[in-house]
C-alpha cells in the first residue's frame, strides 16, 4: 500500500518537470518595459514586435551562445539567423536582416520589418 | 473504483484500528517483535496522552511555480490508535523576491523561480503512524499521508493562486520525556496549483526537511 503511494505520487510530481521555452527573461521574452526583463526591454513595435529582452554588450562573449552582440540600441545581444525562417519563432513581422556586430563586421539577426 | 478505494483505505488503516480497540495493546496486536517495546522501556514513554502539539522549523525547495525557503509549522496531533495519530497542521514558507516570470514569443506566461522563491500559507491534515515494529530504545520512525490546501504568492511576478497538494513523508521521533519529543523528517508535495495571470492549472511540488519539538497534552 505505501509502495503503491509513493509511487503514484513520483509519477503526479514528475508531470511539472518539462521543458518550457527557448526564450527567457535575459533573451527574447515578450516584454512592454524593463520589468518584464532581467536586463531591459527593446520595445519599439516596429523594430522588435512584441518587445525584445535583451542585454548590454561588448562582444559576443556577454551574449548567450545562439545570440551576437550587434551595434544597435548601445550594443544588445540578439538572435543570429540564415533565413526568414530562423526568425519565425519570435513571431509576426520578424526577419532575417543585415546588421553590424559590435567589431563592424557585417552579421545577420533577427530583427522587426 | 469505490471499492477499490475502500479495499485500499481498510489496507492503510486496518492495523491501527485494531489497535485501538478497547483492551488492545502493542503486545496483543503486533506479534513477536513488540517484545522489545517492553524491555527498551520506550513504550512506557509513549504511553503518554491522547493528543500533542509541536513546532517545527525547517527548509522546503521549490521552483518554477511552487515556493520554497524557510519553513516554520505548527501541528496538532490527536491519537486514533497505538500507532495512528490524525495530524493537522498550518505551515508558512518564507522565500526570496526576485522575477522569474516573463512571456513567451506566444504571449504565454511561464514561471521559473528557483528553489527559494515565493511565500506560501498551508493548512493541511493526515495520518501520521509510527512504524513500531523498527523501533530502537526512545527512537520510533513514523510516516505519514495527508492532503493540503496552499495560498501561494510570488510578489514581484504578481503570480499568486491555490495549490491542493497531496503530502507524504517521514521521519524518526525521539521522545525524550513523557511530555515531550523531538523529531526530525522530511516532506514531499505535490499536486496542482490554480494560479492568475494566465497560468491557470500548474503543477505543484516541494520538498523539505523539518525539525520539530512535540509536547504532550495531560
């Protein structure tokens, strides 16, 4: 009886434990100011739909290993794509455009038409 | 499944009930290994009142949506047979602040604090049995079952809600005095939580270490 209790209760605890999300409060949240962020928020409709947690950078090492550091806002860390379709995660109206990194070099991110 | 549950309830509760008969005792009920209880001298000891009340301090861990940090409760015991006490507790966690919420690219909220984050308040009940037949001298295990209501609060997310968790744990009791004990055990949780902000139905789980002072009521 208590074998057969404990392990009914593993198996209900087990269900919490999946995975959620390829963004967080650091990067790529939805967000409408800094408090919905860890860091600050990029939330200019048009350039990130949505709103864009993001972090300040000074190169690719402060930035998490699918995102670069590019010129824009101070320097941020944003996603780094190929195509369009590498952008479609982050919603409508994202795309894979041309930036500067932080050196000067030519990358491409995802960012808002 | 009715008579599965009651099958099952008789199985949990059947050794203990027996026990309480009028007329009873360890002696009579248990078999061969009660013996011991005789010459440990343990069991004059435990043949204290039928109800007790006791404090526990300790830590639970949470996470994602279930608090954890410094856990204090206090809890009533009222004895249903030599080995079977009803347990009723109110219990608070204490954790850090700090946002862990934010929202997906779906506009979906997630949570995830760590194990220390969070407040919660609990009222909850259950059995609590001493395992008897694995006494030593004053030490006497026990394990225990229960079910509890939670309000759960993590203020800087403004995430908060009711969690129903099932409980179950135990520990190992040393009573030190006909009036009083100590014991230490350990806790799991986990059930569903009913929180705002879009989270909706959530699991619920927590795990903690308690250290209680029990005190017998003449």
């Amino acid at each position: 009886m208590w074998a057969t209790l404990l392990v009914t209760f593993v198996i209900v605890a087990s269900v919490g434990c999946g995975a959620s999300s390829n963004v967080d409060r650091e990067i790529g949240a939805r967000c409408d100011n800094s408090d919905d962020c860890n860091e600050r928020c990029l939330a200019d409709p048009v350039d990130y739909p949505g709103g864009f947690c993001s972090v300040f950078c000074e190169s690719d090492g402060d930035c998490s290993s699918d995102t670069l550091c590019v010129a824009l806002e101070g320097g941020a860390c944003l996603f780094g794509c190929a195509t369009n379709t590498d952008c479609e995660f982050l919603g409508q109206g994202w795309l894979c455009v041309a930036a500067a990194d932080i050196g000067g070099s030519q990358v491409m991110i995802c960012r808002g038409s | 499944m009715p008579r599965q549950l009651v099958i099952a309830l008789a199985l949990l509760f059947a050794p203990g009930v027996a026990l309480a008969q009028p007329g009873g005792s360890i002696e009579e009920t248990t078999g061969d290994g009660d013996d011991e209880l005789d010459a440990s001298g343990g069991d004059e000891l435990d043949a204290a009142a039928g109800q007790e009340i006791g404090g526990a301090l300790g830590f639970e861990a949470g996470g994602r949506v279930s608090p954890g940090g410094l856990q204090l409760t206090g809890y009533h015991m009222f004895r249903l047979s030599d080995v079977d006490w009803l347990e009723s507790s109110v219990a608070f966690t204490v954790g850090g602040a700090g946002g862990a919420c934010f929202r997906d690219r779906q506009d979906v909220v997630i949570c995830d604090h760590g194990l220390v984050n969070g407040l919660a308040g609990e009222v909850a009940i259950g059995i609590r049995r001493f395992l008897a037949d694995y006494r030593q001298d004053r030490f006497i295990p026990f394990a225990r079952v229960g079910v509890g209501a939670r309000f759960v609060n993590f203020s800087t997310d403004e995430v908060r809600g009711v969690a129903i968790p099932a409980i179950i744990g135990g520990g190992v009791r040393a009573r030190l005095t006909h009036q009083f004990a100590l014991s230490a055990g350990a806790t799991a949780r986990a059930g569903i939580a009913f929180m705002n902000k879009g989270l909706g139905a959530q699991p619920h789980f927590t795990f903690s270490i308690q250290f209680a002072a029990e005190f017998a009521l003449e």
